[in-house]
C-alpha cells in the first residue's frame, strides 16, 4: 500500500512536469483542418479537458484518468518514426505543461503544432498554434496574441457573432477560418459562404479528413 502511494506521488510529479502525459491516442494522417490541411502529420492526443464542447467529437479524451500516464520520451521517439510536423491535440493539451514535449521534439528537429483552445497558460515552444476558442471558457491574452490562425467551429447563427469578437483579439497577422460543426453542415454550410464572401477576411475550413474517411 506504501509502495503504491509512492508511486503515485511520483507519477503525479512527473505529470506535473510534463514528463509524463495522459495519452489518448497517437497516429499517423493527413491534417484535414486549417492552413496545413492535406499535409501528412504524426498526431498526439493528449486526454484531458474541462471545457465541455457539447458538440465534441471527441468527448473520450475529457477524463483523463481514463487514459494513463505515458512517458513522454517514449511518444517523442514513437514521433520521430513518423513525420517531421507533429500535432498536439486533445482534448485541452495546454491542461498540461507542454514544455517538456515540444522541448523534446524541437531537439530532434521537428515542427511542433498545437490545436487549442487557449483555456490555459500557454506553455511549449509553438511552431504554430491553431486557436479554436469556446464560448464555455474563453482563451488567455498570452495564446490570442500567439495565434497563427483562428478556426471558429459553426454550430448556429450566434457563432458569427462570437467568431467576430473572437478575431478583434487576436494579433493581425492571425489567419480567421470558419468551419462548419460536421452535424449541422448541410444547414450551416451555405450561412458560412454567404458569410466569407460578405467578409472575404474570413476563410472556409472543413473537416476534410471526414469526408476522406481517414482519422
């Protein structure tokens, strides 16, 4: 029983140190969103995310006790065997420090990306930060002037205005795409083109992944 405690206190050190992470799932595709879609990337979902999407797809990487703690040396060489652009996803990996990781990565010469939401401190070393922000809990200062491209996910009308108050905060520089919610898109989709071509600073991201059928 001791022991066991141990243990647990040492895990839970190295978790806090980002040395160990709740890993979901890692694999090998095609990006299918934003700027970099249709380039091959090494995916790594990180479990853990309070912010509670009711739309998510991906509502298994929300507990992350359900996903155990993986060294986080052994997904950085598990990486390296893949692709040299890796994405950090989720989840909410900024739940975790990501120093540790991106450090990791950089040294063996790889491309770091993050898709995030921006809930928490921003934390790793960025070659590009994908902000995808929610209205449930809305991101730092310190990611909106980061970002590199801003994906606002359409599921109604409303998210026209959230997406317009989401792009006054981030730097100028910062690419706006507006994706549709994949159960909604047939209604959403023609809103989201009337809408780009009225304000051509926006662009039109789609899960193309989905339509490729590929993770």
């Amino acid at each position: 029983m001791y022991l066991c405690a141990l243990m647990q206190k040492e895990i839970k050190k190295r978790v806090d140190k980002g040395e160990m992470l709740p890993l979901m799932e890692e694999f090998y595709t095609i990006q299918g969103e934003g700027y970099h879609k249709g380039t091959a990337a090494y995916f790594i979902r990180v479990g853990g995310c309070d912010v509670g999407c009711h739309w998510c797809d991906v509502k298994e990487s929300w507990n992350a006790d359900l996903h155990p703690p993986t060294d986080t040396m052994n997904i950085v060489e598990n990486a390296k065997k893949y692709s040299d652009t890796i994405v950090v996803t989720g989840g909410e990996p900024l739940t975790w420090d990501m120093t540790f990781l991106t450090r990791e990565l950089k040294a063996r010469g790889m491309k770091v990306h993050i898709e995030t939401s921006g809930a928490y401190k921003l934390t790793g070393e960025w070659d590009w930060i994908c902000l995808s922000p929610k209205k449930i809990k809305l991101p730092t200062k310190e990611v909106y002037e980061n970002a590199n491209e801003l994906k606002v996910i359409v599921y109604n009308k409303d998210d026209f205005r959230f997406a317009e108050e989401q792009a006054a905060q981030v730097n100028q520089d910062c690419i706006l795409y507006l994706q549709p919610e994949w159960s909604k898109r047939d209604k959403v989709v023609p809103e989201i083109v009337d809408y780009v071509m009225a304000n051509p600073k926006w662009k039109i991201s789609l899960q193309t992944h989905k339509y490729l059928n590929i993770p």
